[in-house]
C-alpha cells in the first residue's frame, strides 16, 4: 500500500509539471513562414490556351531523340547518383520515424567473484569465497512527445526526402535538355560538314575558271591565288567540323553511362522544323510544373519544422521506463527470481548557457535562409521563361532575315559571275560574293539550330510532371523482365 502511494505521487508530481509547461507557448509550423512572391497574371510573350508542354522531344518527330532520352533517363550516372542520395533521404526518414517506438533491448549475462572473509576462530587469517550470479533480462524505454519535438523532427526528415525526390526530377530535367541540345548541335554540325564539301567543290569549280581564263590570258595571277586561298581556306574547316562531330558522339556517350566512342544510333541529315510554340499557361501554374521549386519549397518547411524542433528540446523531457527479468546465484534458481521495475522521469534543463536559446535562433536563421532562397528559385524560374520567349521570338525574325540575306547573295553572286565572265569587271566582286554567300550559309544553319536551342529552353523553362512517373532502374529492369 506504501508503494503504491509513492508512484501516485510521483505519477501526480509529473501530471503537475505537464501542466505547469504547457502554458509555455510552442512554435506553430507555416504561421512564420512568407507567402510567395506576387506573381504576374500572364507571361509578356506567352499564350494562355493551347497544349501544354510534357515530354516535348517526341515533338520533334525523330525516332533516334527518343529512343535516346530513354536510355540516358535509365542509364546516366549522374541521374543514378540522385537515385541514390534519395534512397539516403528516405533511410533517414525512416530512422526519425522510428522515434515514435519504444527502444527494446535484451540483455543476459554472468559474473563470479572471489572474496576473502575471516576465518573462525578469528586471527587464524582468511578464507576465499566465490559467488556467481546469473542474469536475464529485457528493458524498454519511451519518450512522451508532448511538445511535439518528435513529430518535428519525422516531418521534416520527411519535407527532406520530398526534397531531394524534386532535386532528382530536376536533374531529370536537365539531363533531357542537354541530350536534346547535343544531340541537334550533332545534326548542325554534320549538315555543316556536308555544306564545307559543297562550298569546297563550288569553290574548285571557281578555281579550275579561273585558271582556265588565266591559261588564256583573260585573269590575273592574283585571281589565281585569291580564289586558291579561298578554297583552301573552307578545306581548312572541314577537319575542325569533324573534330566537333566527334566530341559531340562522345558527349552522347557520356549521357548514356557508356565509354566515349561506342557510337550511337544515326542522325537525321537535317535539322527538324520547329512546332508551334507551347501554351505557356499562368506564371502560378510554374510553382507546381518546376522541381526545382518545389525541392526549394519542402526545404523551407523542414527549416520551419526545424524551428519546432529546437524550441520543443527546451521543454522538461518525460520518458518512461520499465524492465523485467531474471536474477540469481544458480541456474538452477534463475526462472524463480523474477525481477520488474517501472519508472517515469522528468528532465529538464536548469542551466545550458543559453545553448538551445541559440539553437533556436540558429534554426530560425535558417529558415529565414531558405525563405529568401526559394523566393530567389521562383523568380529565376520566372525569368528563364521570359528569357526563352523572348529569345526564341526574336531568333525567328533573325532566321527570316538571314534566309532573305542568303538569297540576296545567291543573285549578288550570279551578276557578279556574268559581269566578269563578259569582261565588265574583275575577280574580286565574284570572290567578295561568294566569300559572303558562303558565311551567311553557315551562318544560317547555326542560327536555326539556336532556334531549336531556344526552344528547348522554353521547354525546359515551363517544366512538367513527366518526372512524377520515373522509377528507380531497378525497379524499371524488374518490370522489364516480368513484361519479357
């Protein structure tokens, strides 16, 4: 009856201690965090109706992207890297939220020990004497989270694997845009390799004329050795073009987790035309289409939950134990010495140096960090869409002007052919057009493939949801081989 009233007491003593803490307020998560920056009701060069952009490589109609995007999205190292550091995050989480169970733990044993006792009668010296004792036993301990700090911490383990899931599609992302952006540099530069072969035997044409009508006595020499450096000159570039169609194939290799020069599929002879340009949507709709936005959200509720958390590590801890077990000097006497405890504890800092004072502080900081940090991720996410739009605008007035550019030269040329082929001029308007045409040839080619460049960063820009649907190559190889 005696002990029973000490564990009334003791169970009021803690009762009354609760209820003394409780009136210390606790921080309430997302009450303290800034609301998003204002957004602009529409984009300035954007369209509010039409398709919106998903996987937006299979717009372009070539077979070779696509099958490639698939490879990379299941073979690149970079994007296994992620895979990886998310099956850390998500082994974190599950180690916060093992906070919410009682720890278990067995524990059995034995000791002997040896003393020396008087012998009687005494001053006839002394007797050793050993004892051994056996026993077994398990204990069991749990935290009362009555402030909340455990659910603190599982949340934001949680908004932590959130997190680094966003950072893994936003590689995803990344990685798609790259592909697409060396895989149309590797079409440009072979229809730039094929163009130099054209300009070279046009350029041979021009010469074998020249020497002809030098042979007869109707050019100069220096007509000769003009239009020889020209043609050597776009010989000259025919094995840099090449040197590029090889870093490009290996840069593909690369992506695709293989050694440089295994070689890929083969690619169209041209560039393909554009499609029409994507709804862009609502600026609002960026916050949810964007992975990098949304890892920059989760991560300022973990600094927030965070918050929670160190503020409820200065409240009195209540934790619960209890054990059972075996004790005795034989085996033989083990199961019948029962043993079993229970008690309750109460902790509480008097005295830390303001240690988790600044904690608080430290994580409030923090939060304030990540606040600024995903206000600074949208409004960069806001500006590459504009950025895009603005640029693939533009570059399409630029295409249009060099094609009109290229046809002007083409007639410039074809005068100035006739002019000095009938004795009205020289050689040199016939070397200054064709030098000119021949530019703004090249130049033409490289500018439609900007155009493309363009366009996948408008695509990249917008976002999408394609990335909710990867999964882990493990996974995708085990349903591969059950479909098999």
């Amino acid at each position: 009856m005696k002990r029973y009233s000490s564990v009334t007491t003791f169970l009021s003593l803690i009762v009354c201690t609760v209820i003394w803490t409780t009136a210390c307020a606790l921080h309430r998560t997302g009450t303290d965090v800034p609301e998003t920056p204002q957004l602009p009701a529409a984009y300035k060069g954007g369209t509010l109706t039409g398709s919106v952009v998903e996987q937006w490589w299979k717009d372009f109609h070539d077979p070779g992207l696509t099958d490639l995007m698939k490879t990379v999205l299941s073979q690149n190292l970079d994007l296994r890297r992620s895979w990886a550091r998310l099956e850390q995050a998500r082994i974190l989480a599950r180690q916060a939220g093992s906070a919410w169970w009682p720890q278990i733990t067995a524990e059995g044993g034995t000791s002997r020990t040896r003393t020396n006792i008087s012998a009687l009668p005494p001053g006839t010296g002394t007797v050793p004497k050993r004892t051994t004792a056996y026993h077994i036993g398990v204990a069991a301990s749990y935290e009362i989270d009555l402030w909340g700090r455990i659910a603190s911490l599982d949340r934001a383990a949680l908004q932590d694997m959130q997190a680094s899931r966003m950072d893994l599609e936003a590689i995803a992302m990344s990685l798609t845009g790259q592909v697409a952006e060396t895989w149309f540099s590797l079409i440009e530069q072979k229809e730039q390799l094929n163009l130099a072969r054209t300009q070279l035997d046009t350029n041979q044409t021009y010469l074998e004329l020249v020497e002809f009508r030098f042979g007869q006595g109707l050019a100069s020499s220096v007509d000769v050795f003009q239009q020889r450096q020209q043609t050597a000159s776009v010989r000259a570039r025919i094995p840099l073009i090449e040197s590029r169609i090889g870093i490009l194939m290996h840069e593909l290799d690369l992506l695709t987790g293989e050694y440089p020069g295994q070689g890929i599929a083969p690619v169209p002879a041209s560039l393909p035309p554009l499609w029409p340009q994507p709804a862009t949507g609502i600026p609002a709709a960026l916050l949810s289409r964007r992975p990098d936005v949304q890892a920059a959200q989760f991560r300022v509720k973990a600094a927030d939950e965070r918050v929670g958390t160190a503020m409820a590590d200065r409240f009195p801890a209540l934790r619960l134990s209890a054990s059972t077990g075996y004790s005795a000097d034989s085996l033989s006497d083990l199961v019948d010495n029962w043993l079993w405890s229970i008690a309750g504890s109460v902790t509480a800092t008097v005295w830390d140096g303001h240690r988790k004072n600044l904690e608080v502080e430290r994580t409030r900081s923090v939060l304030d960090e990540q606040v600024t940090l995903y206000r600074s991720v949208v409004l960069t996410a806001l500006k590459e869409v504009e950025d895009a739009l603005i640029r693939e605008e533009k570059q399409r007035l630029y295409v249009e002007k060099l094609a009109i550019q290229v046809a002007l030269a083409e007639a410039t040329l074809d005068e100035s052919r006739q002019r000095y082929l009938n004795g009205l001029s020289d050689y040199l308007p016939v070397l200054v057009a064709l030098q000119s045409l021949q530019q703004t040839e090249s130049t033409l080619l490289s500018a439609k493939k900007q155009l493309i460049s363009f366009r996948i960063q408008l695509c990249r820009a917008l976002g999408g949801t394609w990335t909710s649907k990867l999964e882990t190559p493990e996974r995708r190889n085990r349903q591969s081989g059950d479909e098999a």
